[in-house]
C-alpha cells in the first residue's frame, strides 16, 4: 500500500529483477532493471510487468510492463558516476470504464537540444549523451500527447 500526500492509500505491487554488471570495475558499472511477472488487466495479458496498482485519481487499475529494459550505466570512469538512464521503454496500461485505450508510455534515451528544442533517440556509439525521456499519453478519443522531458 502506498499513502499519497492528500492522504489517499492505494494499492501498489513491484516486481523487479535488478542486475549488476560491470565490465571494467566502476567504468563499466550498469544497472537493469526488468519486470518479472505476468499480470491480466481486463481481457489483456501483459508480460515483462515491473508493477500493478491502482491509481490515485479514480482508483483505477494499471499495470505497468517494460518493452524495453531500463539500463542505466556508469558514463564516468570512477565510482561517482555520472549514472545515466540510456535505454529503457515503460508502458501503464490504466483501465477505466468507457475510454481505450488509456495509457502512457515513458521511453528513455534521447538527446534533446534545448537551443532547438528538438530531440533524437541515441544510438550505442552516444548513449552517454541522453539526457531527456519521451513521454506519450493517450485516453481514447480525447487526448494524445507527446512531450519531452530533461533528466
């Protein structure tokens, strides 16, 4: 259970793999994070789920899945980082009554020029170059959103 700070208590269940790895002592050090359950939300099964819950406006089912591994990885040459976010895909699937498909995707790794205010997805040879996540939104008929945000 998780309590909000207007004091509402929701329901919220994790399920993460968490893996170290390191290819060259602390300059190599990388963390991934996956789901590691299946979970049905409506007639939908969704794989690769990191979290499940209800949401705090509406009290809502979610399920929350990644179609791609978060990875964050040491850009640095010591202990100290930088740790950078350089890949990742997240997915909350909400069910509410009436509106599909509702959801909103988060999507790491991308490099966002604020002189330009343009952004492009990074490839391995720049991956320590992201700095900013995409987020789309969508509720059926009524709203469809893209935006970027720094990290």
């Amino acid at each position: 259970m998780v309590t909000h700070a207007n004091g509402a208590v929701r329901e919220r269940n994790y399920f993460q793999q968490r893996t170290w790895s390191s290819t060259s002592g602390w300059a190599g050090l990388r963390l991934t994070i996956a789901g590691d359950t299946t979970a049905t939300l409506g007639a939908t099964s969704y794989s690769n789920v990191y979290e499940t819950g209800k949401t705090l406006d509406g009290n809502f089912d979610y399920v929350s899945n990644l179609g791609e591994n978060f990875l964050w990885s040491n850009c640095g040459t010591t202990w100290a980082g930088p740790y950078v976010l350089v890949k990742g895909k997240a997915r909350a699937n909400v069910n509410i009554p009436a509106i599909s498909p509702a959801y909103f995707d988060v999507q790491a790794g991308y490099i966002y020029n604020t002189s330009n205010l343009t952004a492009t997805p990074t490839t391995d040879a720049n991956l320590c170059e992201a700095n900013a996540y995409k987020i789309t939104i969508e509720f059926g008929s009524y709203l469809k959103s893209e935006q970027y945000q720094l990290y």
